[in-house]
C-alpha cells in the first residue's frame, strides 16, 4: 500500500514520507471538523433539513478534497465556505426572500460560470482588476459579518428597540458558556494546539451537559446513539431551481456576482498563501498548476449545488497541514477520507449546541479580520471605500451590499481625483453593477 500511494502521489519526490502525510491530512482535518457542525447550523436558518445537511457538508468536502489531490497534487482541502454560507442564509435567503433551492440554482450558475472563466483565463484578470486594498477590505468585513453572527447565535449580543443591538443575557448560563468557549478556542489557538476549535467545541459541549438551561433540562442533551449511519442527503440533493434566474434576473445578478467575487478572492487567497508556505511556489512566484487548481475549485462548486450545499471553497486551515508536513494529495486525500469516516457521528453533531459551535464562528471571524494589518489607510481615497466596506457588510448583514457600497465608493473617488486611469476598467463595470442594483431598489421603492 505504502509504494502504491508513493507512486500516486509521488511522495518521495516532494521530499516527504507516507507517514508525514497521512498526520499532516489528520492535522487538516482536526483545523476543519468544525465546518460539520457549523455549516449545517447556518444553512438549517434559511430552512434547510439539518441531518441531511451533515451528511452533505462531509461529502462535498471530501469529495472535493479528493478531486484537488488528483488534479493537483497539493496538500489542498476543501469544504463548504465559511462567509459564503452566511450570505447563501442570512442574505440570500433570509434577507432577499429567495428560497434555499433557489439559491441553489444561483451557486450552481456561480460555479459554471467560475469554471469558464478558470477555464479561459478571465478570473485572474477580473481578480487582478479589484485593488488589492479592496480584497482585503472585504476579508476583513466578512470576518466581522462571520463573528457577528457566532456572537448572536451564542446570545452574547441579542436585539434592542433602542439600539438596534445590546449585551445578551449573561444570567442565562449559555450565554457565559459560550463566551468560555470563545475564550478557550483563542487560548488554544494562541498556543498552536492542533484541531484547536473542534476540540472546543467538543469541551463545551461536554460541560454543557452539566449545566443547566433554565428550563428544566441541560445545555446539551446527550444523543441516544453516539454512531449512527449517515442520514440520508436526498432532502437536499438535485434540489436546485432556476425560478429566481429565469424570473427576476435583475435581482438574480448581483447575488450571482458577489458569490463569484467572495468565492474568487477565498479560493485565489488560500491557494497561494497555503501553496506558498508549503514551497510550491516557483522562483518568480508563480503556482505551476495554477489553472488545475482553479478549475478543481470551479467543479467543487458545482458539485455543492448539486448535492444541495453554499459553495465549497479551499480552506485556509490547509496550513495546518503544510505546517505538519504535508505536501502532496496524500495529505488531502487523509482529510477527505476522514470527513467520510465522521459521517457515521451525525447524532452527536446534531447534539452539539449554539453556545459550543458559536465560539467557531467568532475564531473564523478573527482569522478572516487579521487581514487588517495589512491595509493602508494614508490614502483618504482608499480609506473611504475600505471602510465602508468593513462596516457596510456586519452593519447591513449583507456581503452584498457593503462591497458594492466599497466598489461604488472607489469608483467616484477615482473620477473625483482625476486618478482614473490608475484603475483597471473592470472596476468600473463592477461598480456600475452595483449601482444598478441599488437604482433598481430605489426605483422599485418609488413606483
């Protein structure tokens, strides 16, 4: 078996062992386990089977994992994106009125459309058409978005009349467990303990079984089976419709724009920043298997629509993995094996409560948010649409919206400082979209 996977994935040649690799896809999984129990929360919102949902998350993830170690050969693991899964709820569904299969059929023009452009080339040149201050910008307020919603689910911030948001109820004990939870994930991560959320998330899970709720019963309640055969994902499989395509393309575009947006910038920046750690990179920086890559994130995609998920995307928790020594398929081959393996624990997922998987959120959150130190605020021109931007995508609860009040923002500053010849004229076209989009709610508003 150990020279067949050394042949498949040669092994020897990227300066690794069989055994580094299979720890190194364990170490990834552990980063990212997770997901099987934060993704299912977020899209069960917009009305989504839960059960069905846990079998689905594991496998797309490693299905797609497996589809990337083949095409590539890299140490890349991918699951259902995290942001990406809040905008298909929060946004999409909840907030636009769109139904779950509905957004479906627009994850799966999403992804037919990545892949044509990963096909042809075009995706670089509209990734390199949006300012590199803009990219980090919209990572850093999905981040906000994305610990936003882990401190609502979790009761640490709950609604006011007066003031639109306030503290939660920190005399409900879920409440300070989950901010336990928060504070243990951040102390483990800080300590570079390996699997630091899952193994949180488990710990507060645990403790919740002790505690009360107030209502007579346990934070957690223990699941009558530990094991259980995987539920069955036919609520959520081939799905998908094209109603709100066909019917209202107006409101259909800009939601299939900013999946193509949210979903180039995850996948462009984990690729290079996992590939770049792990010394993929050749000597001028760039990824030999740039557009295998791409085009496997392209078909991963797809495939979620399909299978009745929000987008799969690379994961950045892949440096896990890299960091442990992984440097081949073989590591993401040991991910998607295992995300297999865990669909036979769906009781004790679906038994995990908000005030365990909520601190996940907050931590995702954080990670997204330390693209921060990277901005450049000198420039009154930039700072504007970066900070409308950040602020836009938490405070509107809409990925949407805050990128395309930050891409309209940078556009009139441009003309405004006579500085338009400084920026790619795709930036301009995806401003123009925007601004259509918010004409048309204006003009739907006035009759």
């Amino acid at each position: 078996m150990t020279a067949l996977l050394q042949r498949i994935y040669k092994v020897d040649q990227s300066g690794s062992t069989v055994p580094r690799e299979l720890q190194a896809g364990a170490t990834t999984f552990a980063a990212m386990a997770y997901i099987l129990a934060v993704n299912p929360s977020i899209l069960a919102a917009a009305g989504m089977p839960q059960a069905a949902l846990i079998t689905v998350t594991a496998l797309t993830a490693a299905l797609s994992t497996l589809l990337m170690g083949w095409l590539t050969n890299y140490p890349l693991a991918l699951a259902p994106g995290m942001g990406i899964n809040a905008y298909f709820a929060f946004t999409i569904c909840l907030g636009l009125g769109v139904s779950w299969q509905s957004a479906l059929g627009l994850v799966f023009v999403n992804g037919c459309i990545f892949l044509a452009l990963s096909v042809t080339g075009i995706r670089e040149k509209i990734i390199s058409a949006i300012p590199h201050q803009l990219k980090l910008a919209i990572t850093c307020g999905i981040g906000l978005f994305i610990a936003f919603i882990g401190l609502q689910k979790g009761g640490i911030i709950t609604a006011s009349p007066a003031t639109f948001v306030t503290h939660g109820d920190f005399g409900s004990p879920a409440v300070p467990l989950c901010f336990a939870g928060i504070l243990l994930t951040a102390v483990l991560v800080t300590r570079k303990v390996p699997g630091a959320i899952i193994l949180s998330i488990l710990a507060v899970a645990v403790v919740g079984l002790v505690v009360p709720d107030g209502k007579g019963g346990h934070i957690t309640t223990m699941p009558a089976h530990l094991f259980s055969l995987p539920a069955s994902p036919a609520p959520t499989v081939l799905q998908l419709n094209f109603d709100l395509l066909l019917h209202d393309f107006g409101k259909a575009l800009p939601i299939i724009l900013t999946l193509l947006l949210v979903d180039m910038f995850d996948n462009i920046g984990t690729l290079i920043g996992v590939t770049q750690r792990a010394g993929l990179l050749d000597a001028s920086g760039k990824l030999p298997k740039a557009g295998r890559a791409l085009v496997a994130d392209s078909l991963a995609a797809i495939m979620s629509s399909l299978l009745g998920t929000s987008t799969v995307v690379s994961y950045i928790e892949s440096a896990s993995g890299v960091e442990a020594g992984g440097r081949t398929g073989l590591t993401g081959a040991t991910t998607g094996v295992l995300f297999l393996l865990a669909l036979f624990l769906t009781p004790v997922i679906l038994a995990l409560p908000p005030a365990a998987t909520a601190p996940a959120l907050v931590i995702v959150g954080i990670f997204m948010f330390q693209s921060v130190a990277q901005l450049k605020l000198d420039d009154f021109s930039e700072a504007a649409p970066i900070f409308l931007i950040i602020a836009g995508i938490p405070l509107s609860f809409s990925i949407a919206e805050g990128i395309g009040l930050g891409l309209i923002a940078y556009a009139v500053l441009r003309l405004a400082s006579g500085r338009a010849k400084e920026t790619h004229w795709l930036t301009y076209v995806l401003a123009l979209i925007f601004a259509a989009h918010l004409l048309r709610a204006l003009f739907a508003h006035l009759g």
